[in-house]
C-alpha cells in the first residue's frame, strides 16, 4: 500500500502547480464581460455585423471538420444574435461540466470509505456478470468524457483531439506545448486514475488476506453474497474445490496452486518482455517461469516406487517398465506402443518385460510382421506393442491402442508425428497419451530443447541436424 500511498501523493503534487497558474490566469484575464461579447457589439455598432458572422462561418467550414450526422457549428446562427446566443451557451456548458469534473473528483480525495470500495468492488472491480459503471468513481469518469466530449468536439482538420496529443515523457512531465487549461485537465484526469487505482489496490489487499470461513452461528447472511463466506453445507464441495490434488506449483514467494491454475496464468497472464515471468495472484510477487516449482506429493512418489521392477536394469529401461505396470495398473485393458530408434534398445527392453513377466508383442523385420501386429491388435492378453521407428511409424493404423512410450528424443519431428498418429488419427474415440523418457542432464535434455526451439523458429531439418552434429 506505501507504493499507491505515494503514486496518490506525486499525481496530487503535480496537478497543484497547473491549478495555481489557471487560477493566476484567471485573476490577470478577469473581464466584467467576455472579450467575445465586446466584438460582437462593436460588429453592431459599425454595421458590419454580417460580414463578421460570415468571416466566422468560412473559418469554421473550412478549418474545422463536421461530425457524421451532427449539425455542423456554421449552421447554428446566422446573425451576430445568433453566434451570441451558440457562445454563451456552449462556454457556459463547459463551464458547468468543468465544474461538475473537479468537484466529482474532489469528492474522491482523502481515504476511501467501506461503503466506496464494497460499491467499486460490486460495479467494476469484481463485479457478478458485467460491470455496472454506477459507483463514483465511474460516474466522474462519465463526467470526464462529457467535458471532453465538450471541449474537444470540434478540431482543426487533419488532427486529433488534444487529449490524444498529450505524450507523457519519461520523467512524467506533460508535454509543454499544451495549453494550460488542456495540461491542467489532463493531470485532473491522471490524478482521478490514481485514486481509483488506490482503491483497486486495497480491493487487492482485501482479497490477498481474506480466508475462506464458514459463516458464524450468529452472523447475519451477507447480502449480496461473498466468495470468502460459505454456508455450513458448502464446507464439503469446496473442500473438494480447493484440494490441490497430487500434483501443485510453488512460486518463489512460497504461495501454491494448482497445475491447471498456474497453466492458466502462465498462459494468459504472463508478464515482462518476453512474457516469460507471472505474478503471484496473493502477494503479487514475480516469478519467472524457470523458477516455478512442480511439487509431487510423498504420495504419488510412493505409489511409483511401490511398483518393484524386477531385474538390473538402466535406469531408462526401469522407468519405461514401471510406466508399463503402471498404465495396466490402472487401466488392464490399455494398449501401448514402444517406440525406439534403435532395434538393440527395444531388445533390451524386451529382456526387461521378459523378466518382470510381461506379456507383449515385437516387431523387429518383415518375418512374422503381420502376426504379431494382428496378435497386439486382437489378442487380449497381449497390451504392450515394441516398434522400431523406421518400420512401425509409416502406414499402420493401430487405433486400438491409446498410449505411445517415445524411448528417446526423434531427431525428426515428422517420423515423431507419424508415430503418434499410428495412435492419434481418424477413427480413435479414447484419449491418447504421449510419454516421453528423457535422461536429465544429459545431451537428450539438450537434444529436446534444441528440438522445441528449432520447432518454434520453423527452421529446416538440415539446420536442425548441423545443431546436433555439433553437440
């Protein structure tokens, strides 16, 4: 809050001096009547009151551009009466909202009360469906395009409003070139951002430190309902709602969520340059996307080790079977296909399902391909299916099974899709699954990063094959 507290305090020291010096204008420019109402007379007194209001409409016409389906300003009056009477009306007009602007956002100033942030919060801050623009903040706002719209609705051809002039310079000085009055208005509606901004940010505390409780015995039913305050009844399905599951991300300010929610933010509210760091939805805290932290609870941990592999055996092989008695562990009837690009690993890890009694199906050349394709195909018993990516990623269709094992990275991204779209394609009603076995720290961690980043730059399969014989 110190950081709004000051951003509140620099915008209303900057809008003071702006306001002194109109106001020392005003004192030094004082007239009993408008300058204006002295011409028109004079153009009276001397008879050439009509070549004055023709002199005025040819300036209009010619400089000032018409609005689409409004009277144009020329077409207002027709005699010195009548530009008068347009005079007076509009400078009184722009009085009274000028008026209306700084005292709406006078009324703003000094801390807010419970009543203005609750009504800020229902209308736009958080509001149930859309936002309702009724609370005070938003109807000066309503006040500010009035008197802009007053001010600025007719401008020299070929150009655009002054509030659209206005550049702001990297020291936060507004360009000096504007008019005093225009600046003035201009740091008026800055220092109206400000406070709104203020009360948002104590929304934002308000939301950072709420817990979710159950409603007291004795404590009224808030009307209209709070998220934060749940009735007795509600205590089981939000507990559901707010389990984290097995599987969270933790943020370097310590804060979790869950790996659908943190996908969400990661995806859409990413901030920096690059996009590549989020904030922390409680603190507001960054952290990079490198720094955000997987967590696997104890217990997902000890229900893979529980599963014991048999055999001694790399550490890749034991976690490409374990993964097997995994997906039969809880889906018997799931089918898989091993996919490998050398024939010596699928023999090894043949070895491995041998050992841990097994039941699979290999491909290893052109004798016995269709019969053992058929047996995985059509024999229950048989669910786990061993291809070498050169023959057993062109022209099969194997529908039949809904998991793919990629042993190791494919150098080529198009023999990878062709493997999964033995599985993935046209007449497949399960959801599919790709794993992936990659060794951390080791060249195939680098082999897959260089992989996704070639992907991404859309470059040849030539350059991507100079990148891994340099490695």
């Amino acid at each position: 809050m110190s950081k709004s507290n000051a951003e509140v305090s620099e915008a209303q020291q900057a809008l003071q001096p702006v306001l002194q010096s109109i106001r020392e204008l005003q004192r030094k420019i004082h007239f009993p009547a408008p300058w204006w109402l002295d011409v028109i007379q004079r153009a009276i007194q001397y008879a050439i009151d009509e070549e004055l209001v023709q002199s005025v409409q040819n300036e209009i016409s010619s400089n000032y551009k018409q609005q689409t389906n409004k009277l144009s300003m020329a077409d207002k009056f027709r005699d010195c009466r009548g530009l008068q009477y347009v005079l007076s009306t509009q400078m009184e007009e722009l009085k009274n909202c000028q008026k209306l602007v700084r005292d709406g956002v006078k009324n703003l100033e000094g801390p807010p009360s419970q009543e203005v942030i609750q009504a800020a919060t229902i209308c736009h801050l958080r509001p149930a469906r859309l936002p309702l623009n009724n609370c005070v903040f938003c109807k000066v706002d309503e006040l500010f395009t009035d008197y802009e719209s007053k001010l600025f609705s007719h401008t020299v051809k070929g150009q655009t409003a002054i509030f659209e002039e206005m550049i702001e310079e990297e020291d936060g000085l507004v360009d000096d070139r504007l008019p005093i009055t225009s600046r003035g208005l201009w740091l008026l509606h800055e220092y109206w951002m400000v406070l709104r901004d203020h009360v948002s940010a104590i929304d934002e505390l308000a939301m950072a430190t709420e817990r979710l409780r159950v409603r007291l015995p004795d404590e009224p039913k808030p009307n209209p309902p709070v998220l934060h305050i749940i009735e007795p009844h509600e205590v089981e399905q939000n507990r559901v709602k707010l389990d984290l599951g097995k599987l969270w991300a933790v943020l370097t300010c310590g804060h979790c969520f869950c790996n659908e929610c943190i996908a969400i933010i990661i995806g859409q509210y990413s901030v920096g340059t690059q996009r590549s760091a989020i904030k922390c939805a409680i603190c507001r805290q960054t952290t990079s996307h490198r720094e955000i932290s997987y967590v696997f609870t104890s217990e997902t941990v000890n229900e893979e080790r529980d599963i014991p592999v048999n055999g001694s055996h790399s550490t890749k092989v034991e976690a490409v079977v374990r993964t097997l008695m995994k997906i039969q562990h809880r889906d018997p009837g799931a089918k898989s296909l091993v996919f490998s690009t050398w024939q010596d690993v699928l023999d090894i890890i043949s070895k491995a399902l041998q050992d841990n009694s097994m039941v699979f199906s290999q491909i290893n050349g052109i004798q016995k391909f269709q019969e053992n394709l058929s047996a995985f195909k059509y024999d229950p018993n048989i669910n786990i299916l061993l291809l070498p990516l050169h023959t057993g990623s062109n022209g099969l269709n194997i529908i039949e099974a809904t998991q793919v094992l990629l042993v190791e990275p494919i150098l080529n991204p198009a023999h990878e899709l062709q493997a999964i779209g033995r599985v993935h394609r046209i007449g497949q009603t399960k959801s599919t699954i790709v794993h992936r076995f990659l060794i951390k720290a080791t060249i195939e961690e680098r082999m897959q990063a260089m992989l996704k980043t070639a992907d991404r730059s859309h470059t040849s399969t030539s350059m991507k094959q100079d990148h891994f014989a340099s490695l």
